[in-house]
C-alpha cells in the first residue's frame, strides 16, 4: 500500500497542475473487429482491445443504455468502473512477412503484440492503464451516454498548430530503465511515431483525451466536436499544453481528463 501511495504522489508530481488523480488497471476483456462508435451496426475494418464492462459491449451500444447500471462487471480494479473503453490492435511484421488484408480470416493473421501490465499495477491480463486526472478545481462528470474519440488514426506526419502529442510512445529498457522518466506522458522525448530502435522493456502508448466539453452534447457527427483539447502556449520543458492550458469558451466545461497507457512487450531478436 505504501509503496502504491508513492508511486501515486509520483506520477502527480509528474502531471503539471493535477490536483488529483486515479490510476487503475484494467485487464482486457475481448479483441474484436468491433467499433461501436465510428462504425456502429456492421463489422470494423480493424481489430480493437476492449476493456471495462462485461456482458453489454456489442456491435451497437445504444448511448441511451446506463453502462453502469446494466454491466455485471468489469475488468477493471474499481468494480464501480463499468465504462468501455478501447484502442487499435499493433501486430509486428517482419520483412519475409506478406501484409494481410481485412479479409483475412482470423486464424490467418499473424499474432499481435503482446500487452504486458504497466508498472506498479499488478498482474492485469494485458489491457490498459487508465487515469482520470482533475486538472481544474471543478470538473463535470460525465452524464450517460457520453462518448468521445481522441487521436487521428490518418495521421503520418506532425501538424503545424495540432494540440502536441495527443498519442504519442515511450521506449523502455530493460527493468523498466526510463531515459524520460522526469517527463509526463507524451512530453521530452516521446515520439508521435513508434519508436525506430529496440526497446527492451517494451513500449508505452500514450493517449490523451480532450480535457473540454461544451455542457451539452453527449455525442457529434465525427465523435469529436462536442469536445476540445486545451488551448495556450507550449510548455518549454514539456513540449506540451494539455497540462497547462485552458479550456476554450466554446467548451468551458471540464470533465475529467481521460488518459490511457497501453504497454505492448516485444518479439527478442
């Protein structure tokens, strides 16, 4: 427990501005071709990780549904967390390796990468690492049927005045040895891309979701509008303004910021 606490006060310390936070870890509950959000109804042309709420995640989830109240239970170590959550699916080619389509069978693909428990979690079953950090005095709670998506799964190279390192990637050496370690997630010198040289210990994918909401909408078109990333100068030391700056008029209210750590093991050479 006490070492727990610490490592609590330290990820903190780490976060600019947070005046509170929980982690928790969250074993995986099923790889499916499924993506109720972008492609509700029909089968999604990728492979996601979910995690969370057993029993209840499916092909559509109904926003009208309170996941809390009808979900069993979780795969989180919060049993009150029956929130769904889930990211896109790394598998490892090497050069002899052809590229399969989306029509490959399943059985056909190659297998993904490992995910491993991120430090000082326990033994979760792969999955994620989830944070909720209060970076502002007050925050909102999200209401029912609330969802949102971060990142942009078309995105091959950096863009001039996008909020920085919304996903973003650490490399790890062997024993957790951490080069960056005195850097939030995403900040020094995490890279937007994978990272181009062995890492021992693995990877850490970063994603941060929008810390702004506009008080109304549960939902928009692309899943994303109703909802902001902060605006404000870049941190020097950071490289970053999701820790330091605010939220714009137009999404004034403050849910939460969501954050997750998904760390994939590696294939020895």
């Amino acid at each position: 427990m006490y070492r727990k606490t610490l490592l609590t006060a330290a990820i903190a310390a780490a976060i600019p501005n947070a005046h509170a936070l929980i982690r928790f870890a969250c074993s995986q509950l099923v790889v499916e071709r499924l993506d109720p959000l972008v492609t509700p109804g029909i089968v999604s042309p990728h492979l996601h990780q979910v995690i969370g709420g057993v029993t209840r995640f499916n092909i559509t989830m109904d926003p009208k549904n309170d996941i809390s109240k009808i979900a069993t239970c979780t795969t989180c170590q919060f049993k009150e967390n029956k929130s769904n959550y889930w990211t896109a699916v790394l598998f490892f080619q090497a050069p002899e390796w052809k590229l399969h389509s989306c029509k490959t069978p399943m059985h056909a693909l190659p297998d993904p990468v490992p995910q491993v428990p991120n430090f000082g979690t326990g033994t979760p079953s792969g999955g994620m690492t989830v944070y909720y950090v209060q970076n502002e005095p007050n925050v909102t709670a999200p209401p029912v049927g609330f969802r949102m998506i971060t990142g942009n799964p078309m995105l091959r190279s950096e863009v001039v005045n996008a909020t920085p390192k919304v996903t973003s990637f650490r490399c790890f050496g062997k024993d957790w040895e951490d080069s960056n370690n005195s850097q939030p997630p995403g900040g020094g010198t995490d890279t937007l891309t994978l990272p181009d040289r062995p890492c021992a210990g693995g990877i850490r994918s970063n994603t941060n979701f929008p810390q702004c909401w506009d008080g109304v909408n549960v939902d928009s078109a692309d899943h994303a509008s109703h909802v902001s990333h902060p605006v404000g100068p870049v941190d020097p030391f950071t490289g970053l303004n999701l820790y330091r700056g605010t939220c714009p008029e137009s999404h004034a209210r403050p849910p939460p910021d969501d954050y997750f750590r998904d760390h994939l093991g590696y294939y020895p050479v």
